[in-house]
C-alpha cells in the first residue's frame, strides 16, 4: 500500500474522484454511528459535512477526512438516554432533551480542542511510538472488518415499555446471503483488477457503479443504503442544508447543573477526538511522506465540533477508513476533503433517491478491500525480530484496539512503552572509579541519565563510610534529566558532608547548578566550575533557564 500511494502525485481530478468515492463509503458509516448514539441519521450525516468540510479547509493534514466518528458516537449514548429522563423532570417537561444536551456536550468539546491547539499539544503525537501506530493501525483494521461483517444482518428496532429503543440483528442466509457475497466479491475484484487495466480510472468509485448498476437493471432484491436506514428507524436520507439550531437556546438551561452534567463527556470525547484524528494524520504523513500540522489539526477539529453542535450535527473526528479509501483513490490535496463534504451534502439535498439504491454489498467490498490495504501485514514478518518490549506493544494495542476502544489503546500503548523506555534506561547507568596518586581522593566519573528511574542503581554506586576523606563527582558522561535525580544529588552531598567529608561536583549543567545554588548556599563550594561545562537543559521546563549563570543575580 505505502508503494503505491506514494507514485500518485496530487491533482485537482484525483481530489475530485477521490473525494465522491470517499462520501459513498461515509454514508452507511456515519449512519450506523447515529444507530449507535441513537440520534436520527441525518444528525449525523449534518455532523458530517460539517466537520468534514471545516477540517478540509482550515485543518493540518491535506487528504485526512473528518466526519461523525463512531469512537465518539459512543461517548454520547449515556448522555443522551440520561438527558432524555432530565428533560422529562422539567417543570415543562421536554421529551427530545437528550439531543440538546448532546449539541451543547458538541460545542464544549470543540472548545476543549481549540484549547489543545491553542496550547500546542498537537506537538505529543510525536511520543507515539512506531510500535504504538502499528497496533492501532492493525486493530482498527479488525473493528472494521468485524463492523463490515455485522451489515450481513438486519436490524430490528425494537422500543420497550419505557419507551427505550433498542437493535436487534437478525442474520442473513440463503439466497439473501449468497447474493450479498458474491456483489460484495464482485466489487473487491473490480477494485483489485481496474488498476492492472486501467491507473486513471478511479477503482473503488467504478466498483461501486458498476454493483449498483448490476443490482439496479437487473433487479436484484438486495439491502441498500435507503433500507439500512429505514432499518435503523430512519425515514429516508432526504435532509435540508444545515442551519443554526435556535431551539437550543430555546430548550436548554444554560446553568451550573448542564455544565457539570455535559462536561466529563464534552472532555472525553475532545480528547478521544484528537487521539484518532492525530493518529490519522500521522499514519497519512506516513503513507505520503509528507508532514502534517498536529496543532493546526486540533483547532480545525474543534471549530468543526463547534459549528456543528451549533448547527444541529453530532460530534466527530478523523476517520482513518474514510481517510485511507481517499489517499488510495489519489486524494492528496484540501479539495478531495472538501469535494467529500460538497457531495454529500448534494447527496442529501438532491440526490438521495439514487444514494439510496446503492447497495450495501458494494460500500462493504469497498471497506474490506480498504481494510486489507490498511493492516500492517509486514508485522508478522517482523515481530520476531523487533525487541519483545516492542512486540508486546503491537500485540497488546492491537488487543484493546479490538476490545475497548482506540483511545484507550494509545495511551495503553504510550505508557507501557514509556516504563520500558524508563527501565531500560535505569540499568544504563555506571559509575567509574578511581584514586588520586597519593590515595586521598577518590573520582566517581559517572556515565548514563541520571533521572528518576536510574536513581536506586546511583546511589548503590557509592560507598560513603569507606570512602576517602575527598570525593570528586564528573557528571561529564551524565546528563541530569530531571527534579528527581537534582535531589538525589543534593542527598548524596549531606550524606557524604555528614561522614565530615570534603565532595566536588565537576561538570554540572548550568540549570542543574542554579537549581542546587537555590536550594542551599552551600553547593557553591561544592560545585566546581569549568568552561567545558555540558550545555543541556532539564527535561521540566526547558525554556525558563539561561545560557550563563550571569544572568542571574545572587
């Protein structure tokens, strides 16, 4: 896959084609992520265009595609069924509350992810580790192949007597079935057969044609995208252009009581938001050897999230499927994103008659060839020579990818790798250690990070009662990385004053020094100053320290 992205060259026709084949594979999408929140699907498809359009325009990453995600639609589910039943305590008691809480939860997420693009914590995708992206890349690829697999069913709305509605799936068989595989093979091997015969022609959007036409002339009783709706409870893809939602303010109190109630979720799902949409990013900076702006990609989704909670639409985020079947089909540039929301919109105001025959066996081909495209097949070649610390976290991201949810899996991923990172890094440090000529001082030339995780093995370097009367500590081969491994120092210094013995430290870092000159007096003649000094800053707050000790007053 990584191949053949890279020979195409962006172009105004492959961001156009790119751009119509990828809104056919949003629609049954972005609707079974409205089944899933239980909100009505042209909510989502609204949410869609939206987000989709603003993030085209102003986001960090030209090819990335945005819309109504479904690790964010679950999210929401709780909060709408809870919202419902406030509504209902109202004084005036209002039965669809549970939607307007979700606009209001919509709007504050996109507030929270300006935030984080104001903030600039777009920069920490770059601490995601390869491994890390390999299993999330790899377990997003099964949960759509298992999402793709449950559209070989029916769904069955069913409303208890509480009024909660509920799916339940019926599977197909026979001849239903049988038909539903073989278009679903048909258009798999249109998509892998077209780019042989033909490079200029689009394969999954002819795939798509040439199924629904199949079906179409040669009346074939098959599910489509029109009875996946109605399925769901849907009345049809038929919609209006989107427009401010004024009963919002009409219905919602705007108190203390819904900002405590819309927060945790509005939080969550910001943050859920930009984990996927940066790990989007980075997978098509990957694939296209290209950089995309991870700040400028937070505030583009959060002003997409805003518009959209206030124009009626459900929330979203990057969609790696959608975004993988747009840089497959040649879509490079800010016009294939925005072709995809224009088109949908279009599908939705003018076109849903024909929309709404497309069978779901060609958008399903479509999703499984992207899913075979999209898996990291090369992680079974390699896991047995990587590092086991690494193969582990392929496995495991992968795992609760699949279980759980993507968000859950990065910082899974981030924090086993991190421990590992940290533990290989303790057992780096060493200490070398000679005497004076006469004998009366003894030299610790110490080599490896000094930080928290190494601080156990440095202090066990020393040997304070049998040591000489003078010590001398070189931190030339060290660096000091954190607050942690200042005040194991600053320890090492009174155990060795209290045994009534002379210490110097030599080749200190000029942070390192103006924080132990703060802490005590004393390491000004404990400190040895040289011009070869090491240069490196600390870890915490790198930006705060001076180049020369001159500049502070003392």
């Amino acid at each position: 896959m990584t191949e053949f992205v890279r020979k195409i060259m962006p172009n105004a026709k492959d961001d156009v084609l790119a751009g119509i084949t990828t809104s056919l594979a949003m629609i049954p999408e972005v609707v079974a992520f409205a089944f899933v929140a239980q909100i009505d699907s042209l909510v989502a498809l609204s949410g869609a265009f939206i987000i989709g359009l603003i993030t085209a325009v102003f986001g960090g990453r030209p090819g990335l595609i945005s819309g109504a995600a479904g690790a964010v639609a679950v999210i929401f589910v709780h909060l709408i069924s809870e919202g419902h039943a406030k509504g209902l305590l109202f004084d005036t008691p209002v039965e669809n509350m549970g939607y307007f809480y979700l606009l209001a939860a919509v709007v504050l997420m996109g507030v929270f992810q300006i935030g984080a693009g104001l903030f600039k914590l777009g920069k920490f995708v770059r601490l995601i580790p390869h491994s890390v992206m390999m299993g999330f890349v790899n377990g997003l690829a099964i949960v759509i192949f298992l999402a793709q697999v449950r559209m070989f069913s029916h769904k069955e709305l069913e409303i208890s007597t509480e009024g909660v509605k509920s799916y339940s799936s019926i599977p197909m068989h026979g001849t239903e079935l049988y038909v539903m595989l073989g278009l679903v093979l048909l258009t798999m091997g249109v998509i892998w057969l077209l780019p042989k015969l033909a490079t200029k022609i689009p394969a999954a959007l002819t795939a798509i044609l040439v199924t629904t036409a199949i079906v179409v002339f040669g009346g074939i009783e098959v599910s489509t995208v029109g009875s996946y709706i109605i399925e769901g409870g849907g009345s049809g893809l038929k919609g209006e252009f989107p427009t401010p939602n004024l009963q919002l303010w009409e219905y919602l109190p705007f108190n203390i009581d819904t900002l405590m109630f819309i927060l945790p979720y509005a939080f969550l799902a910001a943050s859920v938001g930009l984990i996927e949409s940066l790990m989007t990013m980075n997978l098509v900076d990957e694939l296209t050897e290209t950089r995309g702006n991870g700040n400028r990609e937070c505030l583009a989704q959060g002003a997409g999230n805003m518009v959209s909670g206030l124009f009626g639409g459900t929330g979203g985020c990057g969609m790696i499927g959608q975004t993988v079947i747009n840089i497959n089909a040649g879509g490079r540039g800010r016009l294939s994103g925005i072709m995809m929301a224009v088109t949908l919109l279009t599908f939705i105001l003018f076109a849903d008659k024909y929309i709404e025959q497309v069978p779901i066996a060609a958008l399903v081909g479509v999703m499984f060839m992207m899913v075979i495209e999209t898996f990291a097949w090369s992680s079974f070649r390699i896991i047995r020579k990587i590092p086991k610390s690494d193969a582990f976290v392929l496995v495991i991201v992968s795992a609760v990818t699949v279980i759980y949810d993507l968000a859950i899996a990065v910082f899974v991923g981030v924090i086993i790798s991190a421990l590992v990172f940290a533990w290989e890094n303790a057992k780096k440090i060493r200490a070398r250690k000679r005497f004076s000529e006469d004998g009366k001082t003894k030299t610790y030339e110490i080599w490896g990070p000094l930080f928290f995780g190494s601080i156990q093995a440095f202090n066990e370097k020393f040997d304070i009662k049998n040591d000489p009367e003078n010590v001398e500590i070189d931190f030339v081969e060290s660096r000091v990385s954190d607050h942690s491994a200042l005040e194991a120092i600053f320890n090492l210094v009174n155990k060795y004053e209290a045994e009534g013995k002379t210490i110097k430290l030599k080749h200190l870092s000029e942070d390192c020094k103006v924080l132990l000159y703060k802490a005590s007096p004393k390491f000004r003649e404990v400190i040895v100053e040289a011009v070869d000094d090491p240069r490196y800053y600390l870890a915490e707050n790198p930006e705060k320290f001076p180049k020369s000790l001159s500049e502070y007053k003392f």
